[in-house]
C-alpha cells in the first residue's frame, strides 16, 4: 500500500499484538540524514503504533557501513526513542542459517546476528534511494545485517566478498533466508544516485511510504518509479521456478 507521508499513522497486523519481540532494521548504516538514512519521523510512526497495541520488546539492529558503533550512529539520527533497545551486528553472535532456496544464487548458507531468529516480527525499514544500476529498497536493507566479520573484504569496500559474487544475487538470497514479515519504503525524500559513490546524487521531495510483504513492496515501488530492481526479477524467478 502507499501511503501520504505527511498522514502515515502505522497500523500494525494481528501478528504484532502477538508478539514478545519485534525487531526493526532500519536503514543507518551511515550518520547521515534522510533520504540516505530512515527518516526520524516514520520510525516514531511505527514504535508509536507498536506500543498501541503491545508491550512486546522492541529491537532496533543495524550494522554500519565503515564498522561505526550503531548506537553512535544512532544518536547522531536522533533516534532516541524511549523502551527501544539498540544492538549491534558487530556485538552479536553470528548463527549460519541454510538457504532454503534448491540453487541458491550466491550464498548457501547465510550468516546473521542470533537475535534475529529470535524474534517474533521482523521489519525492514528502508530508505527510498534509486542508482543507475538499480533500486535499493526493504530487501536490500537487509546487507546490513551481515556481519562485517565473516564477509570482510579487502580495501575501502568493507563487503566486497558479496560484491565478488554479485550483490543483487546475495540480496536475492537475503528474501529467502532471513524471515523478514514487512517491508516499509520511506519516501518521504527520494535519492537518486549520480556516482561510485553511493552517497552522491540527488535529493527531492516525495511524501510517499510504502508498506507490505517485502518483495510485493519492493515490486510495487519499482514498477512505481518505472526502476528495474534487478534483485527482484530474481526473487519473482525464483518464486516462480520453485513455488517458494
């Protein structure tokens, strides 16, 4: 569903009322602000409307992009929300989880912070942002989660071993193997990407956000924006190859 920006009140699903821990991952990777970062203002919409409804724990965890604490990070974003716990990928105990996917794409096995298998609900917020090689949305938020550790590459690039085998396979693998239940695109302000750099390009004023089931998200804003999201062919082909 799309929603106007400046009138998102977040509604959440039965499941969330439900649930003992519900774990949001936003986009912050880096201390800078949105569009490049998860708007301020929609993660209050969506911890305000969780407690509504429960008093379940509420779990924010992001990896940053150069090994920065999360909660330094964090602080700088202003995201400062009362009965909010912050982790860190770096400070969490790393699990290996199977692909379930038959031929996976690039990783058979994925590994990913434990706290994240212990959750209830799972959310991805993302930030809206468009390069010239692709979109990056709710499912691709999800890099962020992988531990700096165990795929470490060489130089500036702190994930290149997942560049190395194709990033839009790796984020294909990601919808498969991590059991994120909803994806929420915050566009509020839209990046569109210009360089090598992923920070510079563009900024203009949106006012939409997109709420649903992950890849049906990052579906919906793709087609909206006319973008060709690679990883998403891929997911639908793996759905359709596979009844997954």
């Amino acid at each position: 569903m799309i929603y106007d920006a400046m009138d998102f009140v977040f509604d959440p699903p039965p499941e969330v009322k439900r649930a003992r821990r519900v774990l949001i991952k936003p986009n912050a990777g880096l201390p800078l602000p949105h569009p490049m970062t998860t708007s301020r203002e929609t993660l209050a919409s969506i911890v305000k409307g969780i407690r509504k409804v429960s008093d379940a724990d509420i779990i924010f965890l992001e990896g940053t992009y150069h090994g920065e604490p999360t909660r330094a990070v964090f602080k700088q974003l202003g995201y400062d929300f009362p009965r909010v716990i912050v982790l860190d990928v770096q400070d969490c105990i790393a699990v290996e989880v199977e692909n379930p996917l038959p031929k996976p794409f690039a990783l058979a096995n994925v590994w990913v912070p434990n706290i994240v298998l212990s959750c209830d609900y799972l959310i991805s917020v993302a930030s809206l942002k468009v390069y010239p090689s692709d979109g990056s949305f709710s499912v691709k938020n999800l890099v962020g989660l992988l531990p700096l550790s165990k795929y470490r590459g060489e130089g500036a690039d702190r994930r290149a071993d997942l560049h190395r085998v194709g990033i839009q396979k790796v984020v294909a693998d990601l919808y498969f193997t991590l059991p994120f239940d909803m994806g929420i695109i915050d566009g509020r302000k839209r990046f569109f990407g210009t360089g090598d750099d992923p920070t510079e390009g563009l900024v203009e004023e949106y006012g939409k956000i997109f709420v649903g089931e992950p890849f049906e998200v990052d579906k919906e804003v793709s087609e909206t924006l006319d973008v060709e999201t690679e990883y998403v062919r891929l997911i639908a082909q793996a759905k359709l190859e596979f009844g997954m």
